[in-house]
C-alpha cells in the first residue's frame, strides 16, 4: 500500500468516528429534550445541530474520501508541468 491508500484508510476512519459521535449526539438530544438530563451551558438545538452537522461529515468521509485525498495528494503531473514552467521562466529572463 502506498502512502495515499494509507491516508484513505485514515480519513474513513475519521469519518467513522465522526459518525458515531453525531448519533451520540443525536442520542443526546432526544435525551435533553425528553427532560432525561438538563445542561443549562447547552441546548436541545445544539445537539441536534451538531450531530447532523458530524453525521454529514462522517458520511462524507466515509463514501466520499477521495475528495480531501485528491487535494493532499495532488497529482504528479500537475507538479511536474508547473515545475517545468517555473524552471523555464527562471531562465528566461
């Protein structure tokens, strides 16, 4: 496996856990609203608000990875092309 794939592997990961915290946080906001637990710093629209906002993130990581892969591994040919021009205007003067 390449560094890439590893990086792919990582960020599902990621978005896992991103998953799992936002129904934790949906959990908690059935919770907060059914009057189980009261947390006067917080409100119901904070955890539901933020466990959708997780959930989208997590499914995003999850099914869509090549998105932040492709941006931090950026293609080679790109870099070689803008090196070379970089090299020929250098010696352009």
């Amino acid at each position: 496996m390449k560094p890439r794939d590893f990086f792919e592997v990582a960020v599902r990961v990621v978005g896992l856990f991103a998953l799992l915290w936002g129904l934790w946080d949906l959990v908690n906001a059935v919770l907060f609203y059914t009057d189980y637990f009261r947390n006067p710093d917080m409100s119901f629209r904070f955890y539901l608000i933020y466990g959708w906002v997780n959930i989208i993130i997590g499914l995003l990581f999850i099914r869509a990875p090549w998105l932040l892969v492709d941006f931090a591994y950026a293609n080679k040919d790109i870099d070689d092309e803008s090196v070379n021009e970089n090299k020929a205007a250098e010696n352009n003067p």
